[in-house]
C-alpha cells in the first residue's frame, strides 16, 4: 500500500474512533510497529492527529482537516459573484500557447468557462477542471497523477508533488485557505501543500487567486510567502492591516 493511501485510512482511522495504537495500525496494515510509529509522528507532525503515549487521538483544537471539507461540487455551486470576477480577470492573462498549470480550488475552477476557447496546453491535478475542459476544441489537457481525494475531486500526495517536477510551465494560478498580514499563504490540507509548492516552483510566474475573506481566512500549514508569487488576483485589495508587504515588494495586486 502506498505510504500516502495508508497515512489517509489512518489519519479517517482516528477521527473515527477518536484514537489509535502504534500496535493497531501495525495490525490492521501490516507494517511493522516502527512503521507505524512513523507514520503517526509524520501525520502529527502536519498538524491531522496528536501523538499521545502509544498511539495517537483525534485533535482537540478546532481546525478543518481534509476528510471535512466540504463537498467540491457543493463549495463550487455557492461561488460568489466577487470569486468568478476574480476568475475572470486572471483567465485575461493566459495567451494562446501558453502552458498554464491550474490549482485545485473553487476560485481556480471558475477560470474553465473562460479558457475553453482557448489554443493552450492545462495542467491540473482537478478531475472538476479536466471534465470541464475535457471538450475543449483547442487545448491539451495533461492530467498529474496521485493519490484520488474523493471529497475535492483531486488528485494529491507524493506522486502528484512528482509529476508536477517533471514539468515546466508559464503561468500557474492557484487558491489559499487564507492570506495571514505577514505574508503567509496558508492551506488547511496537509496533503495539498506539497503540490502547491511544486505547481509555484515549476512555473514561470505564478499567481494566487483570494477573495477579500481569505484575509486572514484560515488555515494552519504554510505554504510559501506571498512574495512567491508574481501577484495577488483579489476582489478588493488588503488594507495594510490585512497584509504587510515591505516597501521594496514587487507583488503586483489585480482586482476585477
């Protein structure tokens, strides 16, 4: 079993019933008991379980863990007007023979209807965007294979991280769980994180996309820096309370 398949059975495991044992895990997968405390540090480690004395329990804080949120399908069927004019702007920087890798999210969705018309090659991990595109006259679509994360429609984990590696691409748009005043892009989903790292570091120029209530939004695992990437795609720019950028920033912010 892959190492990514078995941490997400274990980490549904114990939001289920509340709490497992090093000696359970090794059971019920058949790993060794160093593995399983492996894997335990490694899921407590990114913030999905806590690691207690033998095993590990269900968090107590409250956060937003992957096996709870929302519905893909249902998130994109309650976009707001300000998150499809956002869409809208950044699909007006794509040119034909570009080769465009697309995020996963919602806003990152809302682009299709505007890129269907279009001579370009699109890079996804989004079963939603390749469906989407799938009978687009003009495009290729390569799709970045992974482990299926059911609820949001993607594809995410270590295979994901490293088909993206083999690609280079012009321009790259993606979404964020929140945007804190320092500058970190935050994401809710330990097994996204890594994917949105590689989709920033093989583009040419990346840009996030973030409606004004990703300031500060939520989320607890960083992703990069702002200053990663080359702009911000927003319905109403931060004031200099919601995002401090230092005087010699580069980042170019659009609205609609």
């Amino acid at each position: 079993m892959l190492t990514d398949v078995r941490h997400q059975r274990i980490a549904d495991w114990v939001r289920r019933e509340g709490s497992v044992s090093v000696l359970g895990v090794a059971d019920a997968f058949g790993v060794s008991e160093a593995t399983a405390r492996r894997d335990l540090d490694q899921l407590a480690s990114t913030g999905v379980v806590e690691r207690i004395r033998g095993g590990a329990r269900a968090l107590r804080r409250p956060i937003r863990p992957e096996a709870d949120a929302s519905e893909f399908a249902v998130v994109a069927a309650q976009e707001s007007d300000e998150k499809r004019a956002i869409a809208k702007r950044a699909a007006a920087l794509v040119h034909d023979g570009d080769v465009v890798a697309l995020d996963i999210g919602t806003t990152v969705f809302a682009m299709c209807e505007h890129l269907k018309e279009r001579s370009i090659t699109v890079v996804t991990a989004s079963l939603a965007v390749v469906r989407a595109l799938s009978d687009a006259p003009h495009m290729d679509i390569v799709v970045m294979g992974g482990v299926l994360r059911p609820n949001y429609d993607s594809l995410v984990g270590v295979l994901t991280e490293s088909c993206l590696r083999q690609v280079r691409v012009d321009i790259a748009f993606l979404g964020a769980a929140g945007i804190h005043a320092d500058g970190a892009v935050i994401d809710s989903t330990p097994s996204e994180v890594p994917v949105k790292r590689a989709m920033i570091d093989v583009a040419r120029k990346a840009w996030l996309l973030a409606d004004h209530q990703k300031f500060p939004g939520m989320g607890f695992l960083q992703v990069v820096p702002i200053d990663r990437f080359a702009g911000l795609i927003t319905d109403r720019p931060p004031s200099s309370a919601q995002l401090r950028l230092p005087p010699d920033s580069t980042l170019e912010v659009l609205t609609p």
